[in-house]
C-alpha cells in the first residue's frame, strides 16, 4: 500500500493543523492506522493510533489536544491537532499495518512556532 501524508506547514503557538495520510487503493485486511513523528535530533515517536473497531489511543504528550479519524472507505487517516506547542514540531508519518504487512509514508513537516 503506497500512503502520502499531507497538510503540514509552519503555524504559530496555539494553532491548529489537520494532517491526512491517503492510500493509493483501498486497504485490504487493515487492522490499525497510525501517526508516528520525529523531532529533529529525537527519535521517532508514536504519537496515536485508530483500530478498525474505531478505538483510538494516543500518547499522553497529546491528549486532549490530537484528535485520529479516518474515513470509511478505509483509504484515509487524519490526525487533527490543536493547541499546538513548539515541542510538536516534527515530521509526522502515517502507518498502517494490515495482515499483509506494514506501510508507511513519506512524512509531512509540521513546525510550530513560539
């Protein structure tokens, strides 16, 4: 399954961006969709995932604040985040994992600013 993320950008300090991560067809025998982010000189980061059942689980950096849907079809993933801080600046992937295997995207910066 080929995945781009999109909708990153620069945002000041208490904005708000919403990312979305598309599959190329849609994703058969999917069993969870998730974010993950990497700050520049960090590791990367699991930041929450969505199962098919519609349970969602994140980090406790975010909560409260992130938000993982995605649509029915199965094709995509968003991650909603609000009240950004600067500690949220990173590039974010999407990833999926489906009895098949596992796919990841190409990332999609986020830089927040103080």
């Amino acid at each position: 399954v080929q995945l781009q993320a999109s909708g990153g950008g620069l945002v000041q300090a208490g904005g708000s961006l919403r990312l979305s991560c598309e599959a190329s067809t849609r994703i058969i025998g999917l069993k969870v969709m998730r974010w993950y982010r990497q700050a520049p000189g960090k590791e990367r980061e699991w930041v929450g995932s969505i199962l098919m059942n519609g349970s969602v689980n994140y980090v406790d950096s975010v909560k409260g604040r992130f938000s993982i849907s995605r649509d029915r079809a199965k094709k995509a993933v968003y991650l909603q985040m609000n009240s950004l801080e600067p500690r949220d600046t990173a590039v974010y992937y999407c990833n999926v994992d489906t009895v098949y295997g596992t796919s990841w995207g190409q990332g999609t910066l986020v830089t927040v600013s103080s």
